[in-house]
C-alpha cells in the first residue's frame, strides 16, 4: 500500500542525520588542496580539540569507533584470556573488540530507568580474570561513575562514551569519567568525521600505546633515529592501520566548532519531546537523573506492554517516521549464542529492549518536523497502544 504521508509530500523523518554546512565543506577542501590527505596536522589539531572540549590531556583519533574501542582495550592491557564486564544494552562493536584480542565478555545487567550498567551487577559479574569493566553511556546519559567506583573497588572503568560527547555526570565532563574513554564519530553522532572514532585519556601510557596501535604497532625513537638514521622505525606490538585521514579530521575540528549549538538544539527537542508526549499513557519517557545533563544521542520512548511495541513501531514506521530500536542485546545475536551466551541473562536489558523505539532526535530537526514527530506519536499511540 502506497505511503499516504509521502504521497502528500512529507518525506520521511529519520531518527538520526548528520548537519554538515557550508563551514565543514570548506574545511574539507582545504585539506583536499594541500599536500597531506592523512598523516597531515589536521588530525593533531582536531586531537587538540578533543582535549579542549573533553578535559582530557590526550585524545588519539582512529578511524571508527570500533577501531577506537579496540586500541583502548589493547592500550589498557587486555590480553587472551582475560575478561572484560560490560552492558549487553550497547551496539555489538562494544564486546566485539574485546573478542578481537582474545578476550571474553561478561555481561551484567542495567539500571531500569537509564538503561546504563548496575553498578552491583557490575560487581558481581567481576571475575579473577576481569581486566576492567567497560560502562556504557546509553543514549547520551553518563554512566553512574562514582557508584560504579564505589562498587569495584579496584578494578578499573573504561567507558564507551560513544553516545555521549558533550554530556556531564555530577558537573565533570565525559572524557574525564573513566581511565580512558572511547568516543564516535559516525554521522548519527554528535559530531561527525563521517567514520571516525578516539580515545581521550589523562593516562600518557594509554595514550601512546593506543597512538602506536593505530599505525600498525610502528614507532619512532628520535634516539634511534640519530644512530641509525631519519628513516628508522621500529614495530613494537602487532598494531593495525586505524588512521583518520586529514580530510575526516578537518570535517570533525570544523563540526567541534558548532558542539555547544548541536548539544543545546538535541536539549531543547529533549525538552519539547518530554512536554508534548507526556500525556500518553501507553508510553514511558527518558527520565535523567539529576546530577547528568545527558548528550541525547537518542531519544528513546517505551511502550508499557512489550506486545505492542511492534505494532506502534511499524504504524510510525508507515507514518514516515524513520524509528529504530536500540539495542538487541549482544549476547542475543547468532553469534554470541555459539559462544554459549543464552537469553535471560540479563533481564532488566532484555525488558528495555522489548519496549523501545528510538524517536527522530538530531539538531538539524526543524521545529515542524519536530511538530510533525510529535503528531505523529501520538497518532500511532491512539491507533496501537
């Protein structure tokens, strides 16, 4: 059946795009008519960037989010055979890079009303082989950092910070939560470098080590250098080529510029959507607890009753709203379950899951279009909840 929304001239409204201007193409011609397209300075000054805005006293840029989650487990010390805890409520990149180098995954289960890591899971999940735990900032809410200090003692907190450039936990910045945390850069992300990910650390040894990770493991040793000669290198550990190329960093120092207007645009939709659809019953809204101001990567709603889910997803769908759902936890893919992962380990995760739609959330949303999203919502809610 044809859609009657586009038929009437209404395109469809997706959950998420990027907003690149007039500025950032600039930027990227720039790059393209000088004479570095990668290993050039434009990836040092958007690293230089990234610390300004984060906190941190280093940022190492990589070509994805994934190959940034792989360099800091590597950077952090995880080895085949040991184990890292993490949310199953997160996109797969999250434990796969922990498979790439050998290790296994543990997963605890979430707080209901974030949908973030419980700290006591967490600690429960804790093994003799445990590395370190990975938070997750789901949807742009920050973790519970110093709950989740509080609960592992000793072990140490990465974060996959992903979803949550921009946001704050009790007035500290994401960047600075954790040992290390890794960023994206993927075009639905706050800002983008069209792929592109990184690591932000205020540990110099993680910093290096996950800046050698990212060129095949090769360094060079100015003392090496005066002995043998300007062109020695050395590999040191099996690395991988990760590099971000001039051409994306210039298109991410250009987006950082606008990140404060990007946060405060994804805030107020937040606001609006929280105001206009709190009179639905069939659904639950995000509620932020008090000592974050979340990023709002995503804004996802749940229905009440699991069974409908489909139903409401589908009719928005028909609608022309572009909805998704996020995440099928990661233990639940054909993969995993080989592994010997099985459903109902963690059911709080699970229960989110089976009841969320991710609703358009992304700063170049007009405010018809976002009074267009709204209509919509309710609309669906009446025909299916």
């Amino acid at each position: 059946m044809p859609d009657a929304s586009r038929d009437a001239g209404n395109p469809v409204i997706p959950y998420g795009r990027q907003w690149v201007d007039d500025d950032d193409i600039a930027a990227v011609a720039e790059v393209l008519a000088g004479d570095f397209l990668t290993t050039g300075a434009a990836v040092s000054e958007f690293e230089r960037r990234l610390c300004d805005v984060t906190g941190a006293a280093d940022a190492v840029a990589l070509s994805s989010g994934t190959a940034a989650l792989h360099a800091m487990y590597q950077a952090a010390g995880l080895e085949a055979g040991d184990e890292i805890v993490t949310s199953p409520l997160t996109f797969a990149g999250t434990a796969n890079a922990a498979l790439y180098l050998g290790a296994a995954v543990r997963f605890a289960d979430v707080s209901a009303d974030t949908g973030n890591i419980d700290p006591d899971a967490a600690a429960a999940a804790v093994g003799p082989r445990t590395r370190f735990v990975v938070a997750i900032d789901f949807g742009g809410h920050p973790a519970d950092y110093d709950a989740l200090a509080s609960a592992l003692g000793s072990t140490p907190v990465l974060a996959d910070a992903a979803h949550s450039l921009g946001a704050t936990y009790k007035g500290r910045a994401v960047g600075t939560l954790a040992v290390a945390s890794e960023l994206s850069f993927h075009p639905v992300k706050l800002v983008t470098t069209g792929e592109g990910g990184a690591v932000v650390t205020s540990d110099r040894s993680i910093a290096d080590r996950a800046r050698a990770f990212r060129t095949h493991g090769i360094v060079r040793d100015e003392a090496r250098q005066r002995d043998e000669g300007a062109w020695w290198n050395e590999q040191v550990v099996l690395g991988f080529n990760y590099r971000l190329t001039d051409i994306q960093a210039a298109l991410g120092s250009s987006q950082l510029l606008r990140m404060s207007a990007f946060l405060a645009r994804r805030r107020a939709i937040a606001a609006r959507y929280g105001a206009a659809l709190a009179d639905i019953e069939g659904l639950e809204l995000p509620s932020p607890r008090p000592e974050t101001e979340p990023a709002w990567h995503l804004y996802p709603v749940r229905v009440r009753e699991a069974s409908r889910r489909r139903a409401f997803f589908d009719a928005l769908r028909r609608l022309g709203l572009g909805v998704q759902v996020h995440y099928i936890p990661v233990y639940w893919h054909p993969w995993y379950r080989e592994l010997g992962y099985e459903r109902g380990m963690c059911p709080v995760a699970e229960d989110i899951y089976s009841r969320s739609v991710s609703i358009p959330m992304y700063p170049k949303l007009t405010d018809a279009e976002l009074d267009r999203s709204i209509e919509l919502v309710h609309e669906a809610a009446r025909a299916t909840l």
